[in-house]
C-alpha cells in the first residue's frame, strides 16, 4: 500500500502558512488604519485631549483702552477685579458641602447653585462668579486659607468703568461682561479698544494637580489702544444740563436731542440725548415711572419683552439713529444756497405781510407775526417765512435740490458711531410742487434729515 501522508502534511503546512499570512496581513492593515485615524485624521483631537490632561490654559484679560475727551479726561477705563472659579476635581469629598456654603454666603449666591457646581467631580474648571471687588475676592482668600481647600481659584481681571457716571451714556455706550463693546464708541472701536489676551501654561501632574510655579509659562497681555475724541466735556456738561432742564420743564415724552459741532472741522464738541441712561449699570431702566410698569406685568415673557424694549429706548442714540424734521434750521440751507448762487445778496429785500400766496395756497409767519420789509439778515433774525418761501422762489427748485445734494444732506454722514440710517428722508425736484412743497416747505424743511453734515466725527486720536 503507498502512503501519502508526507504529501498531506506538506499541504496543511502550505494552507496553515497562507492562513497564517492573511491573518498577519489584516491585522498589519487595521493597525496601519487605526494608526492613520490616531496620527493623522484624528491628530487634533487626541493631541487636544493629551494637552488638556498635561496643561491648564488660564487667560490674562488684557486691560481695555482708555476713551478720553479732547483735553484728556477720561471718560472710560479699566480698573482690575477678581473672577472666582473652581476645580471640583481637586476638592476633597468631605469639603465640598462646607465650600458651597461658605462661598455662597460671601459671594452672594444661591447655595444650591454653587453646591451644584462643586459637586461635578470631572470638572476641571467652573465659574462661580466674575469682576467681583478686592474685599470679595480677598474674604475668599481667607476663607480658602482658614479651611484649607484645594480647587479654588482667584484670578485678576478687569472691568470697564464709567467715571462720570451719568454722562455722554449715548455717545460712549457700554460693554458686556465679557468686555466687548456692545454700544457706542465701545462698539464701533472695539477692536481697537479691546487688546490682546494673555494666557498662562500651568503644567499638571498624572493626577491632574498642578504642578510647581517653575513649571509655568506666561504670555503678557497687551492693553488695548486709547481713544481720544473731539468731545469736550465743559460743553457736553453744558448741553447736557440745558436739555435735561428743558426735557422737564416741557414734559418731553421722547427724549431732547442736541449737538454741537466745530464748524471748521467738522469734529463734535458735544452730542446728548436725554434723559438717557449711566454706562455703569445700562440695563437699569431710569426712568421710574418707566420701571414700575415694567416690575407690575405679571406675566414673566411679557415682562421680559417689556423691559428689552426699554433697554433698546434708552440705548438708542436719537442724535444719530432717528430722522427729523429740521424746520426753520433748514433757514441756513436755504440761504447759503441763495448766496452762494447769486440768487439773492445780502441787500435784497423781502416783504412779510398778513400772508404769502403761491398757486392760491397763503402762508403766513408764526403767530400771525409780520415783519414788513426786511434784508436777508433780518429774515434769518425773524424766522420769516414769507421771506424764505421768496427766495428759495429765486432760487428755484433744481438748484435747490442740487445745493442740498452738495451739501452732503442725501446720504449718510459716515460719523464714527453704530446705528446711523443710510439715507434721509426729502423731496426731490421732480416730487416739488409750486406750492407747499416748492415754496413753504423747500424754504424752511426739506424733508427728514440726520441732523449732521457729511464729514462729522468723534474720534481725534488713537
């Protein structure tokens, strides 16, 4: 009998070898695949994930820019405060319960709420309150040292302030918490204002402690820009006064509005809006009457709606957002474009009667006045409008409408402040009618206008 078992075993061993071959080769192959996911599509990731267990990221906020007046008082800056936070993951067990009551107490806060924080024990970092002041931030401080918690955090930081408190709040406007400018100047500027963050590198052990100071790496903060502007504060302090006596004494409803500009530059001495609101605490409703509606609406969404509605009110920088009327100012329009082209001199005279007719439409002065005869300046003097419906008559519509043009009056200003509408509201030569609004309103309205002339700015120097 033959045997043909040597020749079996020969190919087992060549099928087992095979075997063994593919077998090596896909786990070759998942290895490579799921070094590829690790090394490379994932990289970030995990590279991430080993930085935050080796390292701890703190910022240093960098302090805020100041804004100055024209002369060099300041009207905004930054004054240092403290955030506290906490690392649950460091806190001892027994601890946390005396911690959240402690700290709540000194921190004004709810202690279910920081017991809450505290008890997150994977945490390596939570905010228990921010810019709060040194007496605050320093009964932490004693009171970490007195019990000798781990985890607590005290860490500088900056807050803007207001130092006039009350004052040219329209203009500046405010930031949030987070130190970006929300309104006003500190919206508008905000980048150059806000700086540059600094950060430290505090290195941790392989139980996720911090370890020694030696082991940390500091990137400063760099203070962001300072802002110097046009405004001067003896005549903002002026005009602020005057409006809110004038606000009172009329009863005004919608705010007074007043600007002062260098005729020369172009530049604003000073811009109100009153009453408005203190940049300090600008989601306070000043307006008592205004905040006791709001605090009686029973209804929580409806209050919350409310009261949004009055913060954005009292934001709202009426000389630079809203359209008016601007009435006899429009006077000077009317002039400069009769003067400049030729269609009446200084000598020229006009007669102000009982009335004016144009197309069997009269009009007649305020009150009934009259004026009689009276030159170009005497007409500017008296507000008379008899005499301006005659000479913006010279004039005629076309040039009229091309003065105002000139003049920058169909466009935004461009000023350096957030919110200004893009056009003005006025009528054009073709929508001018011979009588009301060629004559008596093309001679003393105009339309719907800023308020301002192309080329007004607020900020001098950076």
């Amino acid at each position: 009998m033959r045997k043909i078992q040597g020749q079996q075993d020969a190919g087992q061993r060549r099928r087992i070898r095979l075997l063994g071959a593919g077998m090596a080769l896909v786990c070759f192959a998942t290895l490579v695949g799921r070094l590829y996911i690790l090394q490379i599509r994932d990289h970030d990731f995990y590279a991430g994930r080993a930085q935050d267990q080796q390292l701890r990221d703190t910022v240093v906020p960098a302090p805020r820019g100041d804004i100055v007046d024209r002369n060099g008082v300041v009207l905004a800056t930054s004054v240092t405060c403290w955030t506290i936070r906490a690392v649950p993951r460091e806190m001892a067990e027994e601890d946390i319960g005396e911690a959240a009551r402690v700290l709540a107490e000194i921190l004004e806060l709810e202690e279910s709420q920081v017991l809450e924080k505290l008890n997150q024990r994977s945490s390596n970092d939570c905010l228990l309150r921010r810019q709060v002041e040194k007496e605050m931030a320093d009964q932490v401080q004693q009171a970490v040292l007195e019990h000798g918690w781990q985890g607590i955090r005290i860490l500088e930081d900056t807050k803007r302030v207001y130092p006039e408190g009350d004052f040219a709040g329209s203009i500046l406007g405010f930031t949030n918490v987070d130190g970006d400018g929300v309104a006003g100047l500190e919206l508008e500027y905000n980048d150059l204002l806000k700086g540059q963050n600094g950060r430290v590198m505090t290195a941790k052990n392989a139980w996720g402690y911090d370890m020694p100071e030696s082991y940390n790496t500091l990137v400063q903060a760099q203070a962001g820009n300072t802002l110097q502007l046009t405004l001067d504060v003896n005549i903002q302090h002026y005009l602020e006064n005057a409006l809110t006596f004038a606000a009172q004494q009329h009863h005004v409803s919608a705010r007074a509005v007043g600007i002062v500009l260098d005729v020369k530059t172009g530049g604003v001495l000073a811009m109100a809006t009153k009453p408005d609101y203190d940049p300090n605490q600008p989601r306070l409703i000043y307006d008592e009457e205004e905040r006791a509606r709001i605090d009686a609406i029973q209804d929580e969404e409806e209050r919350a709606h409310a009261l949004s509605l009055a913060q954005q009110a009292q934001w709202r920088n009426k000389a630079v957002s809203d359209l008016y009327e601007p009435g006899s100012v429009f006077k000077l329009i009317t002039a400069s474009a009769a003067l400049d082209g030729g269609a009446c001199g200084l000598e020229d005279t006009f007669v102000c009667g009982a009335s004016y007719s144009v197309a069997g439409v009269h009009f007649h002065c305020a009150n009934n006045k009259r004026h009689g005869v009276q030159n170009l300046a005497q007409a500017l003097q008296n507000s008379c409008n008899q005499s301006f419906i005659q000479i913006a008559a010279r004039l005629g519509k076309d040039a009229f409408c091309q003065y105002f043009e000139a003049l920058g009056l169909c466009g935004a200003t461009g000023i350096d402040l957030p919110a200004e509408p893009k056009k003005s509201e006025y009528y054009t030569a073709d929508r001018m009618g011979p009588a009301g609004d060629f004559g008596e309103n093309a001679g003393r309205e105009g339309g719907k206008l800023h308020g301002k002339t192309a080329g007004h700015h607020l900020a001098g120097e950076l």
